[in-house]
C-alpha cells in the first residue's frame, strides 16, 4: 500500500512558539493531503484538506492564521501551529489519497506537548 | 454536512467469539465508507471499506455490510484473537473532495 510519513513524531515547545509538522508521501504522488486533531480518547477531527498548489480548505472553527497549511509539491504538505498554546497539545495526522482513489493512508502522526 | 454514529463505544469479547461494531451515516451522497484499525499511540490503518455499490464484502475474518436505504453499516470480526484489541473507526465520505467524516470509535478488548 502506499506510504505515508511525517516529522517529527513527538514534539515539545515552549507556549508562544510556531511548530511546524511535515507530512510527505513517500512512493506516490498525492494532490489532496489532510490534517487530522486527535484528543485522548477521542475519534479523529478533520482541520483541513491541503491541495497542491492552492489554498487550503479549513474545517468550520479551524482558525486558518493559527494553522498555516502549505501544499507546495505533490509529496510534501506542512502544517505549521502557530503562536501554540497548551490546549493545542494533541496528537496530529495527516492522510494522502493513493490508489484507489478515495482510499486514505495515514502518516504516523506528530505528538505536540505545548508547555 | 455528514454526521456518522458509531455504536457501541466499547466492545470486550471472548477470544474466538464475534465482535460486531455498527455505524449510522446521515448524507445518502455518500458513497465510500471505510473501516480503520488503531492502535494505542499508532497511525489508522485501513483494514477494510466498501463502496456504495456493493452490499457486503469479505476479507478472511473481516466482513462489511451496507445497507443504503437505512443508512447504515457494519464491521463483522470472527473468531476475535488478542491482537484484535484496538479501536477502531468508521468512516464515511461527505461530498465532494473525498473528505471523511468518523465515528466516535470503539475500543475492542478481546480476553484471552
């Protein structure tokens, strides 16, 4: 199946710092990525649909200037939370669309501790 | 938009028995509905889905149904081992652009 990565895997900052997450696919070419939140204990929260060369589409109460969402190549979206605050502390995925189309293969996930 | 309901929220069976999970979907557009598998601290990992044009689908001991007119969907596991214990989501797609709406999810503890 297709492979999805993303980097880091776990990251801590200090509260009022931009973290950036990268999300790539590795053996295909994706033109539509997406960014998930996901809370202890809970299901999986669609942020954003991140597509190549254009804007992101943010989810309703998805702040757009908070959650900077750039799609530059077809293997490469990067979010980055900024000005990040302790209540933005969660475990965030991204998913490409590979073949068949539809079909969503998760990256590993970034774990954000904002202090 | 969509609204996907996933019952129950915790699922614990015998090992060997059956573990049924079933979804409720609101949007009769959609058309894609998959099933993923997570483990603690893990990525999801799609382990089966079934498109709107199909009413059931087998994967060894993995089996989808779907029935459109109800709006609804299962996940059939059988013979459950220790292994199986993760949670796992439904999903479903909401419209154009192949967004997934998902289920709350249900942790499935499987007993030895």
């Amino acid at each position: 199946g297709a492979v999805v990565s993303q980097h880091p895997s776990r990251v801590i900052c200090k509260s009022g710092t931009s973290v950036k997450i990268e999300c790539r696919s590795l053996d295909f070419q994706a033109t539509t990525m997406f960014w998930y939140r996901q809370f202890p204990k809970q299901s999986l929260m669609l942020m954003a649909t991140s597509n190549e060369g254009s804007k992101a589409t943010y989810e309703q109460g998805v702040e757009k200037d908070k959650f900077l969402i750039n799609h530059a190549s077809l293997t490469l979206s990067t979010l980055t939370v900024t000005s990040a605050h302790p209540e933005d502390s969660s475990f965030y995925i991204c998913s490409a669309i590979g073949t068949p189309q539809e079909t969503q293969y998760f990256g590993p996930g970034t774990r954000l501790l904002v202090l | 938009g969509e609204n996907v309901e996933q019952h129950p929220s915790t699922l614990s069976v015998q090992e060997g028995d059956s573990a049924v999970i079933k979804c409720t979907y609101s949007d009769s557009a959609s058309n894609y509905f998959p099933w993923y598998k997570q483990e603690l601290g893990k990525r999801p990992q799609l382990i089966i889905d079934i498109r709107s044009n199909v009413g059931e689908k087998k994967d060894q001991r993995i089996a989808v149904t779907l029935n459109k007119t109800a709006k609804h969907f299962s996940l059939h596991i059988t013979e459950t081992q220790p292994e199986d214990s993760a949670v796992y989501f439904c999903a479903a797609t909401s419209g154009a652009g192949n967004k997934l709406t998902f289920g709350g999810g249900t942790r499935v503890l499987v007993k030895p």
